[in-house]
C-alpha cells in the first residue's frame, strides 16, 4: 500500500533511539474491560515499530467478532487484525489471528480456526467444564501460528480479549494470561479513564491474577484521558507506588478518530436525516448479527452523505426518509430476517421503493432481498426455510462450503464502468429464477464471471461483494446511482494510512517507548 510521506510528519522529535537491531521478542496488550482500547493500541504500536524498520506482526491468539477479512492466504480473520496488519505494512494472514468465533444467536458461534470455519458451537463448548476438547485444539492451532510468526518476525505485537480478570472463564483461558504464561511473554494492561473507575479496573484486575501473573505484568497504559495531566498526576503517582509497577503513558481522548472498528457500531458524525438536507440520505439496517459493517465507513465518512444506523432503539419512531436503504452482511440470515419483519421494516422497504428510493442488499442483505432462502443442513440455525422479500429473482440455499476469496472487477452503472477490488465471505449459494438477469459486477481481468442482479426498475441492486465502497471510483458510480449526481470520490484507504499515521504520532509523544521497549528486550 502506498503512503503519502507528507502524512508522516510529526509535531514533535521522534526519539532517536534505534531500535532495528535490539528489539526482539513479544508484548501482549490486555485490557480491564472490552473497549478499553487495545485494538487501537495494538495498531498504533504496530505502526511505530514499523516506521522504525523493525520487522513487526500483530496476533490475537482468539477473537470473538463479526467483522472479518479476507485474507491472501484464503482465510478468514478478525477486522482488528488485518487493519493492525496493516499498520505493519503486512498483508492480512491467518496466522495474526488463529481462532475466530462468530457468534450466529446468543449462545451459538461458528468456530473459525487458522482461517477455516469449523463448526458451530453452543458458549458451553468454549467456556468452563466442557470446553477441554475445543481449548486443546484451540491452544494448539494459536502456538502454530505463534512460533510461525516467531521465526518470521522480529517483533510480535500480541492483543488480548476482553479483560484477564473474567474469573469464571479462566479455566483454559487462550486469549489472554492462558496464552501469556505458555507463550511467556511480557503483558501491559490498557484501562479506559472516560468510562470513569480507571485505578479500580487496574488494581482491581492485578488482584485477580495469579502471583505469576502479577509478576508478567509489567506496567500499564492510561487510554482517552481529557483535561489537566496535573490533576491526574497524583493518582498515578499512588497507582505505581501502590503496585510497583509504572504507567507508560496516558493517551490523550482521540476525537475524530477513523479505524476499523473490531465489532461495535461507530456512529456517523453528521446528526441525523432531515428533510432540508442537501446531501444524500442513507440508511443501513441494524440487524442482532450483522457483519461487517465495516463496507460503511466511506459513507459514514462522506462529506456529501447524510449517514444513520437504523436499529431496534428506532422502532418506536416514525421510519426516516431517505435515498438509500442498505441491508448490510449478516452471521444469521433468516433470523434477521425475521427479526426485520417484525420492527415493520420490510414495509418500509416497500413503501421507500413505491417512491423511488434505492435500495441495496450485501452478502446477507441480498440473499434476503430474493425469493427463498433454504438453510436444510442447519449451517447458520436450526435447518427451515424463510421466504425472502422477492424484491431479486434469486433463490440460496445455504451450504456447509463457505466462500472466502478476495476478487476484482468491474462495477456496472448507469451505463458507465468502473474497477474494484472487494471480497466475499459467505456460505450461501445463490441460483437466478430465470436468465433474463442484469448484473452490476463482473468479475477478473477478463470479465468472464458475474454476480449480483440490478431490478429491472433500476431501483434495487444486490451483490455478495463487500469493500465496494472502498474502491473511489466503485463508490462514487454507486453514490450517482442512488441519487448523488455530483458524488465526490472518497479513498477509504488513504484515511486509513492518514488515522495510523495519527495514532502512531500521539503514541511517540505520549508513551515513554524507551521504558516500553525495555521490557520487551
């Protein structure tokens, strides 16, 4: 990927400290809590070895999200992984990330391990007494990969899950101070001042530890502090005397800050639809399991869209006026589905339509907009079969082969063309109810597959391409074709380079690297 060297300039002096040659070894990055911040931390360190010419890799032996990539090697990743991958200026890999769980209802995940999805199981087969079989296997894919990276890396930047105080899913804990003592590595805990009780979460998680574990902890960082450092000052001045162990900074609340989100929705930051706005209006539906949300971030992010997640908290609202109305990825097809039907969002759909609105349907969300989806081997759910809006003239039927390939090709509206690159990740098969189908992808150099179909009335297009609207051009047709004459292109990905560029900047000025550095080597 390329970077713009101008997005390389910092407003401070680098240390100078050269570290290409004396720093080997792992640091694992755990959290008090879920969103404290280490997914951000781990990228944003990931980029500062990186421009400092070490050879660096993220890992995060298990994630637990719906928000996935594609990688080169075939497989299939957390979100989090493959943008901290890029941070490393490394294509995404399965071995970043050897487990993945991807929760299909309350209590059920599809088990993904080195890339591959295995099988669906209920929380008890993952959590305490009767997850022995599946931590085994488990433990020994994540070591695999582990000592791979190991012996292709300098340096392995390692993400925990969740907080290691979870004291009820301690036993055969692979995610955090499981996978630090067998993988003896040295462990930082990251704590989110803004949720307030910041010194509870660090000492009381230190507490929770076993005496090794304490002992592997070597210091903590402070995330999204506001306000005076000197009105702070005192209490880490009590917080490391009390443990013994130092504070390596404290990060500053980063406003405006544009990543990949490893599963939580991030709102747009224009308010919500009105009828006097002049940009255009999209809607993306909130479903209980929807996947990669991601594909939104350039709308989210566009200065000529006006972007709002519609979700259960709206269902008492009247339905928003818009342009466009997405139905976006989802881990569990027919029970979204269903569970669109009964918010009355399929009327809206119909109604939005009638006025001609746009709509378009990714992944889950096409295979919705069909006739029929049939799910006889039980793949996402209990086996049955739903009908679907019969909006598409596509019948799926969902299979135990799961489609996982990164493709290019061309995108085809409003009688121009325009080159993409996306992926697919679905188990779903999808057949056309008669020929007569007209396609808005055609896929390859030499354009010889197809997918998706766009209505007859020009008003509905569905697809199993996400990242469509990563591509500038792809999305700037797509922004035109729903009602945007004037769609300015907007690259996704140099934003990205720019946000890690950010990050990485903040934490040179704000962490104590050469102390960080000395517990690594």
């Amino acid at each position: 990927m390329a970077i713009d060297s101008a997005h390389l300039k910092t407003s401070h002096t680098p240390s100078t400290r050269d570290f290409k040659n004396i720093l080997t070894g792992a640091l694992m990055v755990q959290g008090t809590t879920s969103d404290a911040g280490k997914s951000t931390l781990v990228a944003g360190l990931c980029r500062v070895f990186a421009r400092k010419h070490i050879a660096v890799a993220p890992f995060k032996p298990q994630n637990m999200a719906l928000n996935s990539a594609v990688t080169e090697d075939g497989g299939e990743i957390g979100r989090a992984q493959a943008l901290q991958a890029i941070a490393c200026y490394l294509k995404p890999h399965t071995d970043f990330n050897p487990v993945l769980l991807k929760p299909s209802s309350d209590t059920g995940a599809q088990v993904i391990i080195h890339g591959k999805a295995l099988t669906t199981l209920e929380a008890k087969a993952f959590f305490g007494p009767e997850s022995q079989g599946y931590k085994t296997l488990a433990l020994t894919a994540v070591m695999q990969s582990y000592r791979r990276l190991q012996q292709q890396y300098s340096l392995v930047v390692i993400e925990g899950a969740g907080s290691p105080a979870e004291i009820n899913l301690r036993q055969g804990d692979i995610a955090n101070m499981g996978f630090a003592e067998v993988a003896d590595c040295p462990v930082i805990i990251i704590a989110d001042i803004d949720k307030g009780g910041v010194f509870a979460h660090l000492v009381g998680t230190l507490a929770l530890l076993r005496e090794s574990e304490q002992a592997r902890v070597k210091g903590f960082v402070i995330n999204r502090f506001r306000g005076d450092i000197g009105l702070l000052q005192p209490g880490i001045d009590w917080l490391e005397s009390y443990t013994k162990k130092p504070v390596f900074g404290v990060l500053p609340y980063l406003h405006d800050l544009h990543l990949d989100a490893e599963d939580g929705l991030v709102e747009s930051l224009n308010p919500s639809p009105s009828l006097t706005t002049n940009k255009l209006i999209v809607l993306v539906l909130v479903f209980p399991r929807i996947s990669n949300h991601t594909d939104f971030d350039p709308l989210r992010l566009h200065p000529q869209v006006e972007f709002r997640y519609i979700s259960v908290a709206d269902q008492h609202k009247v339905f928003p006026d818009a342009d466009l109305i997405i139905l976006p990825g989802s881990k569990n097809v027919r029970a979204d589905l269903l569970f669109m039907r009964q918010q009355g969002w399929d009327k809206a759909i119909f109604k939005h339509l009638r006025y001609g609105g746009k709509v378009i349907g990714i992944c889950g969300g096409y295979q919705m907009l069909g006739q029929l989806i049939d799910d006889p081997h039980g793949v996402e759910d209990i086996a049955g079969s739903i009908k679907g809006l019969a909006l598409l003239d596509i019948n799926t039927e969902l299979t135990t082969h799961k489609t996982l390939t990164q493709v290019s090709g061309y995108l085809q509206l409003e009688q121009q063309q325009v080159s993409f690159t996306g992926y697919e990740i679905h188990c779903g098969v999808s057949n056309f109810t008669h020929s007569d189908i007209t396609h808005p992808i055609k896929i390859g150099t030499e354009a010889t597959q197809f997918d998706g179909q766009v209505s007859q009335d020009n008003l509905i297009m569905g697809t199993y391409i996400h990242g469509l609207f990563d591509s500038p051009a792809a999305c700037q047709l797509l922004l035109q074709w729903a009602g945007l004459a004037q769609a300015e292109a907007i690259d996704i990905n140099h934003i990205r380079e720019q946000q890690l560029n950010r990050l990485a900047d903040v934490l040179e000025t704000h962490l104590d690297l050469d102390k960080l550095t000395g517990v690594i080597s």
